[in-house]
C-alpha cells in the first residue's frame, strides 16, 4: 500500500513538474495585450484664461451686448487701430489677421466684438486704451462708465423705456438729416449735432425728444 502512494506521489510530483511556468515578466506582458481601461478625464476649455477676479469677469461681455450697435456703427478698423489693440494687449496678432480676412468693415467690427467678449476684462480694458491712443474718448468712456456700472450693480436689470431704448441705440446723427427735412428742427441744432461727440449727443437726444413732442409729430418714430 505505501508502494503505491509512493508511486501516485512521483507520478503527481512528474506531472507538476511538466506544467509551464509563468514568467516574471507574464504581468507586462498582459498589460501590453490587454491593456487596463483607463477613463479619461476630459478638460473643460474655457474661450478666456481665468482672472484673478471672478466676479467681474463677464462685465465687459454685459457692456458689449449694451453697446454693440453702437460700436458696430463708430468703430473703424483701420490698420492703425489694429495695431494699437494688439500693442496694449487687447487682440493677439493672429486675432488682427483674423480681423483682416473679411472683407467688409462691418464683418471685421463684429469679428473684433466676438474676440474681445470671449476674452477677459484685461483684454477689454486694453481696448478702451487703444480707443483713446485712437482719439475715440468718446467711445471709450461710454465703455468704461456701463463697466463701472455694471460693478457697482446700478445696471442690468431694469427694463429700458423706449426713450431710454433710442437713447442707447441710435446715434442722433444718422436721423437728424430727416428731422431737418421735416422742419421737426432748426438750423442751429442741426449745427449743435453736427458739432457734438458722441457722448454729448446721448444728451441732446433728450432736447430732441421735447422738440418732436412740441411739434405735434409725436409719431416720427415707431415703436421700438
């Protein structure tokens, strides 16, 4: 009986002893053949670096929107101004050609308010600078007076009158030549507009107001 123990336990130790072993290295190899899923985190791409504070960060983009009419019917892109926003860091270089592959000047303003929207407040305030290198204080302070506004929280909100909503809209000088063919003005404030800064034409906006209605001709514009 011991006799064949002995013999079954040869013959287990033989068998044991055919059976392949598993190399060191078996556990680099399963990694290459069957490489461990790893998930990926995905980053979150921001269109503008972060600022040091937050919390002012989309005013600018608030401003842009208050004035985009504005600016897309005063700001003119000449190959000075592009260069005066690239040197106080408003655009890049590569933005400036971007800029100056449309071809019209309307389509290269908008292309330039989308770029600074997606940028920082830093960018935009180097475009209020380029503005006043430019001679367009006029532009530039109405920039800088709604970004203080918006900080100081005095604007945003509130739902605009149609007064206020032309006001901020239209620039008195593209309608003047028809209030003076209607005889809605006269001469001399024809001239007053003529001579005014931008600013200085929001204002008059308000004595123009008061001629229409002392006119009768209430109704010149629709409603807004």
């Amino acid at each position: 009986m011991e006799e064949k123990l002995d013999n079954m336990s040869s013959t287990i130790q033989y068998l044991c002893s055919q059976i392949p072993r598993t190399p060191d290295n078996a556990s680099d190899k399963d990694k290459k053949t069957n490489p461990k899923k790893t998930t990926r985190v995905k980053e979150r791409y921001t269109s503008r670096p972060a600022t040091s504070n937050e919390e002012d960060s989309d005013f600018h983009v608030e401003v842009l929107k208050d004035e985009h009419k504005l600016l897309m019917d005063n700001i003119t892109l000449q190959d000075n101004m592009l260069d005066l926003l690239v040197e106080n860091e408003a655009i890049y270089q590569s933005d400036s050609e971007e800029i100056m592959s449309f071809s019209n000047r309307s389509e290269r303003v908008r292309c330039l308010l989308l770029i600074l929207s997606r940028n920082d407040n830093t960018k935009f305030m180097g475009s209020i600078e380029a503005l006043k290198q430019e001679k367009r204080e006029d532009l530039a302070n109405i920039l800088l007076l709604g970004y203080e506004k918006y900080r100081n929280g005095k604007t945003g909100c509130k739902p605009k009158c149609v007064h206020c909503k032309i006001k901020s809209r239209v620039d008195l000088k593209k309608v003047i030549d028809n209030l003076y063919q209607e005889r809605v003005i006269d001469y001399s404030f024809l001239e007053r507009v003529n001579k005014s800064k931008l600013c200085a034409r929001k204002i008059l906006w308000d004595e123009c107001f008061y001629i229409i209605r002392k006119s009768g001709k209430a109704d010149f514009f629709p409603s807004v």
